[in-house]
C-alpha cells in the first residue's frame, strides 16, 4: 500500500480542521476513505495490516498540536512560568499557577485511559459504520449542552456569552474566569476527553460540552479545550512517533511532511477562526453536521 501526495496533503487538511472543529477528526478520517471508495479506500484504511495511515495521521496530529502551541503561544509561556514557581514556591497562588494545574489535573484521567484502552478501541472500533454512529452520538451531546444551558437555570445561565471591556486582554480575562474553577470541576472536562477515544467522538466536542454544563461560557470552554487538548495530542505523538523511523516508513516521509503542512495551516486557522466564533455563536451548527453526516453515512454504508 502507499500513499499519494494528494491523498496525505487532503488528509492533512482534513485533519487540521477536524481536530479542533467539534466534529471528530478520527471519525472522519475513517468515513470519508470509506465514502470515497476506490484506491483512496485501500491507502487510507486503518484496519489494514500495512496500511501507512496510522503512522501518518500521528504526524498530522503533530502538526495540528504545534499549531495551536503556536496560536497560544503567550499562553503557554504563563501556563510553563506558572508550574515552575508553583513546584518551586510549593504553593499555587497566581493565576498562572493556578490554570497550570488545571490543565494538569484536567490532562491525567485521559493520559492514562489512552495508554489502557486507546489500541483495543481503535481496533474494535475503527470501522466506518460504528464511526458513523458514534459521530451521530456526537452530535446528539453538542446539541443537548447548548439546549440544558439555554433551558436551565442558576450554574446553565453562566453559560451565556461575555462581554469583552475595552483595553482588558481577553486571554487574561478568560484566565481570570477559569480559575475560579475548582480542581474536581476541571478533573470533570478534562475527563470527558476519554470519549474521544470512541472514533467519532470529538475531543473539543466533549470537552467544550462539559465544560459549558458546568457554568462555563462558549468562549472560555473553547479556550480551556484547546489548552487541554494540546499536551494530550503532543504526548500521544511523541509516544508512536519513533514508527516514521522504521525503514518500511522511508517512502511516507514525502507525503508526511506536504501533509503536515498543510495541518499546521489549517490547525492554525481552524483555531483562529473558532476563539472568534465561539465569543457569541453556539454549539448547534456542528450539532446538526455531526447527527446529518453520521445518520447519513451510516444509512449508506449499510446498504
């Protein structure tokens, strides 16, 4: 089996928007090969014992991570500042200090599902049509969160969207309303990335999700998903990324490296384009895609 430019250069950007969309990208880069049909199909099927693409969407995760290291850079500079002082003062005081271990509170329950059950779901799981239905499921979770924060009452309502003040960073503003939150609520979302796990399910998805169930706005459950999201994808890469350097991977490479490219852009701008929308505008859209696109796909699969 091999893999064409075109073909890794469409999955990077596939990738690249998928991931930090809430629409799964793991659900989509197994039904679209499969929807497609024809060559596309066999190169890109992750069941297949020499398939390539495992390895290469593990380097499209990669690129899609530096992306949103790079988007919040200046967050990460405080978030690493604020576990330094934090281990060494030996208290947690600060803003930093405190999203610092928010976000690592909020990454552990997921590292250690994923190094457990991340194989045996992938293997059981990663076919088109439970793909399919999980990806309608997905839908489903981003529509009841928005419903349950407009219905409800009380801790739902502080979902609602922020006004931003003149000259008040708006990074620092969000800072300044995650850490309210405590150390078990941030366990909570973080912990909802596990779901993800399922192909079909989106990371961002669920986290954002649970986020706004638990009194956070559209906004802020972006940006703390995003957060969340990056140690998670940069730690899994790394883990299989010693699999690019067998010697029966050396004709990937190419196509990796155009293909990486092109998830770095459309990581970058799909992260961009999402702090912005999700300033005033909900989950539904993406709600609406994902149950459409997962019933869809799972009617015509089956036929």
């Amino acid at each position: 089996m091999s893999l064409t430019y075109p073909e890794s250069i469409g999955v990077g950007l596939l990738q690249g928007v998928t991931e930090l969309f809430p629409v799964s990208s793991l659900g989509h880069s197994i039904l679209l090969p499969a929807l497609i049909g024809g060559k596309t199909k066999s190169d890109l099927d992750l069941t297949a014992a020499q398939s390539p693409y495992l390895t290469v969407l593990v380097g499209l995760h990669l690129a899609t991570a530096l992306a949103l290291v790079v988007f919040f850079r200046r967050d990460w500079v405080r978030v690493i500042r604020g576990l330094y002082t934090s281990i060494r003062e030996r208290r947690i005081q600060t803003i930093e200090q405190k999203l610092a271990w928010l976000l690592v509170v909020g990454t552990i329950p997921v590292g250690i599902a994923g190094l457990v059950a991340e194989k045996a779901l992938r293997n059981a799981l990663g076919k088109p049509v439970p793909a399919a239905i999980f990806l309608a499921l997905n839908g489903f979770v981003l529509l009841g969160a928005d419903r349950l924060r407009r219905g409800g009452g009380g801790r739902r309502r502080a979902g609602a969207a922020v006004q931003h003040t003149p000259g008040v960073d708006p990074d620092l503003a969000s800072d300044r309303r995650l850490v309210k939150m405590s150390f078990g609520k941030g366990a909570w979302i973080g912990a909802a990335q596990i779901l993800a796990l399922l192909p079909g399910i989106s990371r961002s998805g669920v986290t954002m999700s649970t986020g706004i169930l638990r009194g956070l706005n559209h906004e802020d459950a972006a940006r703390f998903s995003f957060l969340l999201a990056t140690p998670v994808i940069l730690a899994a890469s790394a883990l299989k990324l010693p699999e690019l350097a067998k010697p029966e991977n050396a004709g990937i490479r190419g196509p990796l490296l155009a293909g990486s490219v092109a998830a770095f852009v459309a990581g970058y701008i799909s992260v961009k384009f999402l702090t912005k929308y999700f300033e005033n505008r909900s989950l539904t859209p993406f709600a609406i895609y994902c149950m459409l696109a997962g019933v869809g796909s799972a009617v015509y699969l089956s036929v």
